[in-house]
C-alpha cells in the first residue's frame, strides 16, 4: 500500500495521516503517564485535538476551546442533526469531564464503560470547531490502553469481538449487581 497514490480528497488524506500520528502518541504516551502515575488533564485533551487537525485547522483554532457555535449538519440535506452546548459551557463542561475521568469512583467504572461515557460526553459538549469525534475515539482509545483492555493503537476484529465480549460480561456482572438491590 505504501507508495500507491490514494484518490481522496488532500483533507481526507490529512485526518488519516494525523489519525495515525495521534494514534502512535497515545501508545507512547500511555507507558509514560503510567509511569509517572499522570491524570488525563485538559492540556492533554488540547494536544490531542492539536494533532487531529494539523493541517486541517488554522493554528490559532487548534487545541482551544471554540468561541462560536457550531451545528453538525447531514451532507446530504443540510439539517440540523445536533446544536452544540453552548460556548462558555464547553470549559466548565471540559473540567468536569476530566474530573470524572481521574475521580468521582470512576475507578469502579468497568473501563469500557468509561472510555464509552467519556466518548459520548466529549461529542455531546462538541467543545472544538472540528476534530471532537476524533478527539473522543482517541481518548476512549487512549483510556482503553491505560486500564490494559487493549495493548495497541491500531487492532483487528478479532480484538473488537474479544473486547464486546468482555463488554458484556461486564455489563451482565454490574446489571446482576443491580438487581440484588
């Protein structure tokens, strides 16, 4: 594959490569922070987002919080499908976000389950002009990696089965748990 030319679009090309870069931060980076004992902050998150859209996003609009109000749109018809959290809600909701990642018992929070609420939460608050959905599969990814459910960036289907299957079972144990109440 390498050395073939690819037709796409050159900003396709570009979330691919950057994919691919973040992708190899992050299973660098999940050795390191363990190390040293790190919490994922919002500095950390801001990297993430720097990389995604490098190239893609002037410098001034990458790894900061969005001063405006963005909408996603369907391609094909141009409806609304999502209006975003306000604007001064996206720092206050990015906080506790990362709060709820290092705190909060989230330790007892079986880590797919987590990397799913953290993934969902961070497209909901939508708090980047472009790059969120990126942003939290790379986070999710990156939680992921820090709990030892998965050891690389880049896996087969086999190891998604593998890691549904191991959703399930954890989802059976916790709603078994609940049900004894």
């Amino acid at each position: 594959m390498f050395g073939n030319e690819v037709m796409a679009r050159e900003r396709d090309v570009q979330e691919v490569i950057n994919y691919r870069k973040v992708m190899e931060y992050v299973e660098k980076m999940k050795d390191e922070r363990l190390k040293m004992k790190d919490e994922i902050d919002e500095e950390f998150i801001k990297t993430l987002h720097k990389m995604i859209v490098e190239k893609i996003l002037a410098p001034e609009r990458s790894g900061v919080y969005r001063a405006t109000q963005v909408v996603v749109k369907n391609s094909m018809t141009g409806e609304v499908t999502f209006d975003t959290a306000c604007c001064p809600c996206c720092a206050v909701s990015g906080e506790e976000l990362v709060d709820f990642v290092n705190n909060s018992g989230a330790e007892n929070i079986h880590p797919v389950l987590k990397g799913g609420v953290v993934h969902y939460e961070l497209v909901r608050i939508h708090p980047f002009v472009d790059g969120n959905g990126r942003v939290a599969r790379v986070l999710s990814t990156f939680i992921l990696f820090q709990s030892g459910m998965i050891s690389g960036g880049f896996f087969h289907l086999r190891s998604i089965l593998i890691m549904m299957q191991r959703v399930i079972t954890a989802v059976c144990r916790v709603l078994r748990k609940i049900t004894e109440i």
